[in-house]
C-alpha cells in the first residue's frame, strides 16, 4: 500500500508536481501559504487541504516542502505550527526546494532528533518539466531513504541521481544553476550579435542547436527569446537567489566563480529595473539594454 504522502507548496513548480503524484494514484495532504491555493487544488483533485504544515505531517508520512527559499523552509518546518511539531517517528521530508545546503543540514540534524529523516531533493526543469513529470531530481540523503522516496521521485522527474550525503543535493543544484545562468547569458550575447549582424534570431538558434553550441536553454527558451513574452517559467529573482547559494558556497570551499559573479549582478540589475518577476530567460533583455539594440 502506498504510503500517504503531504505536499507543501503549490506554486509554479509544487502545483504540477503534486497534480502528477494524484495521477499516479497517490493520496495527497496539501498545504500552501495562500490558503485558496491548497482548497482549488482539493476541490480539483480529491487532495485533503490543510491548516498548517504541522496539519500535513500528522496525517502523512512522508511530506514533500516545494518552496522560494532557505527562510520559507525553516518556517515551514521549525516554525510555529511546523513540519517539526506534527512529525512523526519514522516519518520521512523531503525537501525539494533550492535552498543553502547549511540550512539543509541545520533542518536535517532538527528531524533526526524526532527519530524521522530528511532528503534535500531539488529539481531542474523549470514548469515544463514540472508539468511533463520529466524533471531532473538531485538527492542527498540515506541511501534508504532515497530508495523509500523513489517511487515519487520517479513520476515527478525522468532524470533522478542520488548525489550523495545531507546536503550533497543542494550543492548538486547550485553547480546546475551556474551552468543554465550561464548558457542563457550567452546565448543572449550570440542573439545580439547575430542580429544586430543581419541574421534572423530564429536561424541563429537553428545553426547553433545543431552544433558543438547545442544546448537544452535554446530548445526550452527558444519561443521566450523569439517572442519576447517571458512569462515565469522560472523567475530571475529566484535565479538570482540560487547563484547568490552558488557564490556563498564558492566562498566557503575557496573555490573562485568569476562569471558567475558578473550574471550574478546582470540578475540583480534586472530586479532593479523592474524585471524580477520575469523568467531569467530575460537576462537577453539585459544585453538587448547595454547594446541599446532588440532582437527581432
């Protein structure tokens, strides 16, 4: 018999996630901070919503937090009327979230003294994957307890690794989303050049994608940078909260991230502008405004 399962979080991401879980026949206790959210989606999927995070623990065993960032999971979990306070022995959360991997530990160490355990699963993929259940899950955890959460992880992701110890997931994301903020810069750059040079940006991305050059970004973003429409995927705000993760564990390790320092800050300018909200494939839009040139 499936174990019952609580979701915590219903936004761009948790929403999709948790809508394949009931698909897959799982039977869901959710809870999201705009109370509407977790009663639309029990209305529309036969999940049970409820009160409070402590709500979703007493009546799941294993609880899965999809949320912004390290200080929403620390109040959903050790917070007033939290995951901790409802937890049960041998339940087991699963974080899958993209938060500092020093939290992740702090909270971990936390559940373990309520004889439960804790898994740091963040994912890659962006909406389309959550939708499509296709989306890259990076574990840190027990080997057991990876195992136990598997058939989860399984409907939620089409890629899915057990990186390593408590923490060795958050590590896993930040060295991803180095590389996607990365790639997206660039091929911002060779959009700007190539147009402002007479090539038509969608003959651009076709040339590149079938090169050395070929990447996932211009497969995922193509019709956001040709259109110009970029609606939230996955905002640059939350982008740049994860390279600020990426830049501080640098720090810590002394390891040197030049680059991503500069999209760092290109990420940064774009909240100041106004642009925060828009998916961080609209870091083009940050060259398009230094070059005083649009594509298209």
């Amino acid at each position: 018999m499936a174990e019952k399962v609580g979701f915590i979080g219903l936004g761009i991401m948790g929403r999709p996630m948790a809508e394949n879980l009931v698909k897959a026949g799982y039977d869901l206790v959710v809870h999201n901070r705009t109370r509407e959210k977790a009663e639309d989606f029990a209305s529309k999927t036969g999940a049970q919503a409820a009160k409070s995070p402590k709500e979703v623990a007493q009546n799941s065993e294993i609880i899965i937090t999809m949320l912004p960032d390290s200080p929403d999971v620390e109040q959903v979990v050790s917070g007033e009327d939290g995951v901790l306070e409802g937890l049960g022995e041998g339940s087991l959360l699963v974080d899958m979230s993209t938060i500092s991997p020093v939290v992740t530990e702090e909270l971990a160490r936390k559940v373990e003294e309520k004889g439960a355990s804790m898994l740091d699963a963040p994912v890659s993929g962006g909406d389309v994957g959550a939708q499509q259940g296709t989306l890259s899950i990076m574990v840190g955890g027990s080997k057991e307890d990876f195992e136990r959460a598997r058939p989860l992880f399984d409907v939620m992701g089409g890629t899915v690794n057990h990186v390593g110890p408590t923490g060795a997931g958050q590590v896993t994301k930040a060295a991803n989303q180095i590389v996607v903020a990365l790639t997206i810069e660039a091929v911002s750059e060779a959009l700007v050049l190539g147009a402002k040079g007479g090539v038509a940006p969608e003959k651009i991305l076709d040339v590149l994608s079938g090169g050395l050059a070929g990447n996932k970004v211009m497969e995922v973003k193509r019709e956001k940078f040709l259109s110009h429409t970029f609606d939230p995927g996955f905002r640059s705000e939350l982008h740049h909260k994860d390279l600020g993760i990426a830049l501080a564990a640098g720090r810590e390790y002394g390891i040197a991230l030049p680059v991503t320092a500069i999209v760092d800050q290109m990420l940064l300018a774009m909240q100041k502008k106004g642009w925060g909200g828009e998916d961080h494939s609209a870091l083009l839009r940050v060259i398009e405004d230094l070059s005083q040139y649009e594509i298209g």
